[in-house]
C-alpha cells in the first residue's frame, strides 16, 4: 500500500488507460479513446475477475492495464486497478455515434484457455509449488511469482478429461494448502489459505468524520438449517455407539429454547481413528455441534477507493449499522471509473452462536 497518498482526503483523480506489451509485462502505449470501464474482483470467479471496457472505436484483442491518476498535496500517483485481456467486443450505433463494448478477463484466461494432454500425472512425492510454477510459467505470459513450499504429493495426481490448466493448478496448488490469486498489474501469486481468523486487518472502515464509507449497507445472514441438536452414531458389527448433544442454551439465539424446535445434524459415519469410547463419542459431537453453530454473515457496501484488495482483511466500525470491530474477509469488489472511484464491496465473517 502506497503511504504518500491519504485515501480518506481530497485528491485529484483521472483515469489512464495503457496497452500491455506481452513480453516485458510493461505498459506500452496510452490508449485515448476509451469512454467507459467497470471492473470486477471476485473471489468466486474462476478467473478471480474481470472488466467491461467502452471504445469509441475499434480494438484488436490485447491486454490492457488500468490505472486511477492521484494528485494530492503535488504527489503524483498512479494506482493500478487492473489489467486485463480485451476479447468478445459488442458494437453499438445509436444514428450519430459508434461504440464498442468489449468484455475483458484477468490473464487467467489463458490458463482456462488450454488443456492438459489426456492422463496427464504427476507422481506421489513430487513436491508441488516448483511444479505448479513450471506450469503456470509455460501456460501464460503474466509473470509468476514463485512460492517457497516444500510440501509433497501424497499420492499420484491425475488430471481428469473435462480439466483446463487452471483447474488442474488450481486444485493442484490447494494440496499444499495454496491458492492462485492476481495482483493489478496482472501477475500471478500463490497465497497460503489461511482461516479469516488468523488474518490481520489491513483496513479501518468506520462512521467517524473522515470516513470513506458510503452510508447504505447490508448485512446478510442465514439461521436457516443450523442445527441445535447433533447426533452421532458409531456403529460396527460388534457394537453401536450413539452421542447424542442438545443446544438448550437460553443465551444462544438458536438453541431448542430460542426456537422451540429442534433442528438434527445426524452424522452416521465420523471420522474417528480407532476405537472410540463414549466419552470421546461426546466430545465429538460436541465439537461437531459448536463447528456447525456458526453464522456467516455477508456484508456489502460502498466506499471510495483505497487500496484493499480480495482476500484481505479489514475491520469494520460502523457502530450507526451495528458493527463495531468487526473482522471480515473481502470476497468481492466491483469499481466504477468515475470520478470519486466508488467501490462496492462485500465481505464475510462468522459469528459464533454456540460456545
């Protein structure tokens, strides 16, 4: 994050536009011609993003690199927003003018684009980032920034016949317990999966006087199908086993008290190594019901730009909505490339409704 430029001030702000030179990864040439562009980050994308670009004339296929032109305090900045290959472009005239819409995908798409050769493998033992970096280096032309892990297959890795070289990757990297993420200026990074828990928030977004929230905000969230009751059966030919856990807690908004009815989570075949006693039979279905007595909240609002992206960890002081200290991962934002740069973003967190 850029320290010269205070997000919660006033500011200049214009947007560039730069074609991308796919062999050096720089920007090339600045394009004029662009009337209108919108982008998407999204965790739940394959591709984790894309963009929509208006033009006032015709473009080939290329890629393309955004940026929000800052002027504060006579610091100039530029901020990447994104960079993005243009395809599929939709051509309007309205009787006096022309216009070209074009959708636009993050450098993923060249990795979604092609396949592994059928019965493609990789061996049990094979250390798996190295490998994973190789294939993404031959794959697609955004660089790849390597990852230092020296975890290994623990059996053979097959790819299937409906697999691209993303899915494989994707799936192949997640057995090291990484994930494929892109920065803005388009390059590929493995980020270590880690519990929301564990990260540290990299953002403040509170109701105080320099705040950079919009007003409107939503708070989304589900009871529906979360248990209050958690049976376990162990059973084999020689025995049965059956832990049954009730929540009846007066202070839990779920419980069989606050509901009036109960809600089953039955698990007839738990993951248990050896022989288990009742007593640890209980402690299993206790623990099963605390984990499944968790309530994800969804979050979404509008602020200006500031530079938090997917995957990060801000907290949230909007004490007027309810929130206060709040820690959410942010899954998706949306940016409009207009003057004032509102983002609307959405994150999640999980409130504990049992302990």
């Amino acid at each position: 994050m850029d320290n010269k430029i205070n997000w919660c001030d006033s500011m200049q702000q214009s947007f560039e536009f730069y074609t991308v030179d796919p062999n050096t990864w720089k920007d090339d040439k600045q394009l004029e011609n662009v009337e209108s562009c919108s982008i998407n980050r999204d965790e739940s994308n394959e591709t984790l993003g894309s963009a929509t670009i208006d033009f006032g004339n015709s473009i080939n296929e290329c890629y393309i690199r955004v940026y929000l032109h800052v002027i504060q305090n006579q610091i100039n900045h530029k901020e990447p927003l994104g960079t993005f290959m243009i395809q599929s472009p939709h051509e309007r005239f309205d009787g006096k003018k022309k216009s070209i819409s074009t959708d636009a995908y993050t450098p993923l798409i060249e990795l979604k684009e092609k396949s592994p050769p059928v019965g493609y493998s990789l061996l049990k033992n094979q250390v798996i980032m190295p490998v994973a970096y190789a294939l993404c280096r031959e794959n697609m032309r955004a660089p790849v920034i390597e990852a230092n892990s020296k975890k290994t297959l623990y059996s053979d890795f097959v790819s299937d016949l409906s697999d691209t070289w993303l899915s494989f990757i994707r799936a192949l990297v997640s057995n090291a317990k990484f994930e494929l993420s892109i920065d803005a200026l388009g390059r590929l990074l493995f980020e270590p999966i880690k519990d929301v828990g564990s990260l540290q928030p990299v953002w403040t977004y509170s109701d105080d006087n320099s705040s950079i929230l919009f007003p409107d905000i939503s708070n989304d969230r589900d009871l529906y199908a979360i248990p209050n009751v958690v049976e376990v059966i162990y059973s084999t030919d020689s025995e049965c086993l059956i832990s049954r856990v009730v929540n009846n807690d007066p202070n839990s908004p779920i419980s069989t008290v606050n509901r009036g009815r109960e809600i089953l989570l039955r698990d007839t075949n738990p993951t248990i190594s050896g022989k288990p006693t009742q007593e640890y039979l209980d402690e299993y279905a206790t623990q099963l019901l605390r984990n499944a007595s968790c309530l994800e909240h969804t979050i979404t609002y509008t602020h200006g730009y500031c530079p938090v992206r997917v995957g990060d960890c801000v907290l949230l002081n909007y004490e007027r909505a309810g929130l206060k200290n709040v820690r959410a991962k942010v899954i998706y934002q949306s940016i409009r490339c207009i003057v004032g740069c509102p983002v609307q973003e959405k994150a999640v967190y999980t409130e504990k409704l049992w302990r």
